[in-house]
C-alpha cells in the first residue's frame, strides 16, 4: 500500500527525522518518502523517542503532516510500535492530515487501531476529534 500527496515524477524526496522532548510528549517530526529505503532511519528515531517516552512516562506523537509518500513498511513500523507502546505503557498517537494517508490506514482498518489525529496540538492533549 503506498500512499502520497502529488505526483513527484522520478525526483524522490529525502526522509528526515528529528524528535524532540516535551514536558507533555515525546515528538517525532517526519518529513519527506517512507518506503524501504529510509524506515530505517525511522526506525532509530521510534526506537529512542519511546526509550524517552518510558523514562518520562509521556505518549510518543508520530506528526506525519510532512510526509509526501508513505508506504507499507511505515504502516508496520506504526503498528509495531503501537504494540511496543501497549506493552510498555506509552501511548502512541499519529498525526495524520493528508488524506491519501487517512484513506489507506481506513482501508487497512488500523484507523481502528490506532490514535489518529488531524493536528499536532490535538495529538498532544490526546483530544481526536
């Protein structure tokens, strides 16, 4: 499943990542294409973003507003750390505005799974509208 915003022709967009402590939350900014190639990188923001979270006992906010292509293996690593959340007791909620994204997490029904959020300041009162 790949979901994106317009068409960008053959010129890929790098990822970047950056999270930063609240008193509040643990955020996780994204920007740019998740897809095979950069979930990795991804993958190390989640990894000490909820290490953080744990030690703070805040939620992780995911705010994907950036994110112009998202495909399959960024619906799994939301996933598995939805589960990681769950089992340690941090919440993980996702930020969410485009469209095309909100249809395919519908479509794959993990809308039902999990926290999804218009905005960022939503996401960090945990208020979904």
């Amino acid at each position: 499943m790949l979901t994106g915003g317009e068409d960008q022709g053959d010129q890929a967009v790098p990822l970047r990542t950056a999270y930063d402590r609240r008193d509040d939350a643990v955020v996780v900014h994204v920007s740019g294409e998740v897809d095979s190639a950069t979930a990795p990188e991804l993958r190390v923001q989640l990894i000490a973003a909820f290490a953080d979270a744990a030690a703070g006992e805040v939620p992780v906010v995911v705010d994907l507003t950036g994110v112009r292509f998202f495909a399959s293996i960024g619906l799994s690593l939301l996933v598995e750390y939805h589960q990681l959340g769950i089992r340690q007791g941090t919440p993980l909620r996702v930020v969410t505005p485009a469209r095309s994204m909100v249809r395919a997490l519908r479509a794959t029904t993990l809308d039902q799974l999990l926290e999804l959020y218009a905005e960022l300041p939503e996401a960090l009162a945990g208020n979904s509208s």
